[in-house]
C-alpha cells in the first residue's frame, strides 16, 4: 500500500481546518481536489477517515488514530530537517579532540568552552595524551583530531604541520639568570638542570641543543612529562628546557622563561585518521584553534611561525 504525499497533505489540511471547502483554500486547490485525494486515501487505507452527514464531516476513530501518526511522521520530519540545518551550519555532533597534556589541562578546556558557546547541541570530547601515544590514538580513529609535539608519518594518519614554536629556559623566580636577556648553553655549566626521559622524545631536540658544545649539565632529576618538569622548577629543584605550553599553566610567582639561544624549535602537528572522512565541525575548529592559538601565543609575548597549510579532503 503505497499512498502519495498529497494524499497525507489533503486529510491533514481536512482535520486542521474541519471541512473540505477550508483545506481547499488553505491547500489552494479546488474542493473537488481535495475530496478525491480524501477519498484515494481511504481506499488505499481500506477504511473510512470520515463519516460524512450532509456537508458536515467528522472523524472515524481509526481517522484519528491515523491522524495521530501522521503527526507524528510530520514532528520527526521536522526534527530531521532541523538536524540537517543544524550539522550543515556546524551546529549538531561530536568534537572528539586528543592533544598532549601541557595543551589539554591548560589551554585547550578554554578554547573548546568557546568553540561551543554558540553551537550548544555539539559535545566535546577532550582526551589527554603524550605525543608519543598521540599517532596511535588517532589511527585508531578514536578522536576526530589530534593536536601533538611530535609527527611522525605512519600510513594510517595524515599529518598536517601548523606552527613552529621556540622551546623556553624554565626558572624559579630570583633565579640570577633572571637578569639575561637570552639564555645560552654556557649559562647552562653547573646548574642543576631537570631533564625530560627518553621517553619524552621531544627530549631529543633539548640534546641537539647541548650536542657539541662541551658543556656540564647537573642533571638532578628527570621527569616524564615537561608540567613535570616545570613543578621540579618550581620547587626549586633545578632548570629546565620545555616547550612554551607546558610554562603556561604556572604563575609569574611560581615559575619565569626565558628565550634560548640558539633555539630549541617544537612543531605543532594536527593529526587526522587516514580512513575517517574530517567533519564539518573538525574543519571548522581547527581554523577556530589556530586562531586562538596565535592570540594566545602573541599575549605571552611566545615565540612561534605559523605555516599555511590545508586540511586534508
């Protein structure tokens, strides 16, 4: 049984406006119209939707019951086609986002709040993790995008290079090398220094900093992950070299940077399943985060080089 829009269209326009002569005005069609599509329905249906005395009609119950569903099917249209507005305009889903701890405890909860202020019916997800698990992660499609220090190409992730941004000299406040300007490995001769594990491999771009140079380091203590590092800092423990993110979460009280020279450069890479097509949504908060990023950056007077980049298709 199979019954035509129009059809659904003339017995709604029936029961809302109580007579055939009114539901061919509002339809703007002819009485006739309207009480042949009535009358093709009822026989598709196999029952009566109205008796009919005189020029009055009234509904059967079984054209209530009918009536009831098609409101329903017309409430559910209307749902459907606000969804489809809504995840066109970027408004409906999920954001699955992972980053590395320093992004994801401090910065990233801020930026996300704001993202979605004005897109109430999308729920983040904001997952924690080292950037050395980061590749894993999002291969594993277990969040729509990545954000980590470290890009190493695998076949089952596509890496997007976005910025550039200059590792810092950690110190406690008071410390002397305070008073420098720029921070050299020379300045660096037997002061206890707090060194990130191998574990970290952005550790690797600290030694190529200290590579050839013949300088001691003091090494007091190693730490897995730089906030680590930076709270031996702060408690005094020693010195440290850390990307600018992991500083971040620590007052002008508790912990100071300092520019290095030469530098220790950290990429930025955004990191996208190779296999799960990138949502409007990611689209759009990624150039959202990038934004918010550089403002960020720019107002701790941090070091960074953009690049221009596109976001795989």
């Amino acid at each position: 049984m199979m019954w035509q829009i129009r059809q659904i269209e003339a017995f709604q326009a029936v029961m809302l406006n109580g007579s055939i002569t009114r539901a061919a005005t509002t339809l703007h069609v002819s009485q006739p119209a309207i009480s042949k599509l009535v009358a093709e329905l009822e026989r598709k249906c196999g029952f009566k939707l109205f008796q009919r005395q005189g020029n009055r009609l009234t509904v059967t119950a079984e054209g209530q019951l009918l009536y009831n569903e098609v409101q329903r099917m017309i409430v559910s249209s209307e749902n459907i086609q606000l969804k489809v507005r809504e995840i066109r305009e970027q408004r409906f889903g999920t954001l699955n986002i992972a980053a590395f701890p320093a992004l994801s405890t401090r910065l990233l909860p801020g930026i996300i709040t704001r993202f979605v202020s004005e897109r109430p019916n999308v729920r983040p997800l904001l997952t924690s993790s080292s950037s050395r698990f980061l590749n894993e992660w999002v291969a594993a499609q277990r969040s729509d995008l990545g954000i980590g220090l470290l890009g190493k190409s695998r076949p089952d992730i596509r890496l997007v290079k976005m910025m550039q941004v200059e590792g810092v000299c950690a110190l406690p406040p008071g410390h002397f090398l305070q008073a420098k300007e720029i921070i050299t490995p020379s300045d660096f001769d037997e002061q206890p220094f707090v060194s990130l594990t191998t574990e970290d491999r952005t550790q690797f771009l600290v030694e190529e900093f200290f590579r050839g140079r013949e300088r001691s380091r003091k090494i007091v203590a190693e730490a897995q992950m730089s906030e680590a590092a930076c709270q031996f800092v702060v408690e005094r423990a020693g010195i440290s070299i850390v990307d600018p993110f992991s500083a971040m979460g620590f007052s002008p009280d508790e912990l100071t940077t300092k520019k290095i020279d030469p530098p220790v450069l950290f990429d930025m890479w955004l990191i996208f399943p190779m296999f799960q097509p990138i949502s409007l949504i990611t689209r759009s908060f990624t150039a959202f985060f990038d934004t918010e990023i550089q403002r960020e950056l720019t107002r701790r007077q941090m070091m960074f080089i953009p690049y221009d980049y596109n976001i795989p298709d």
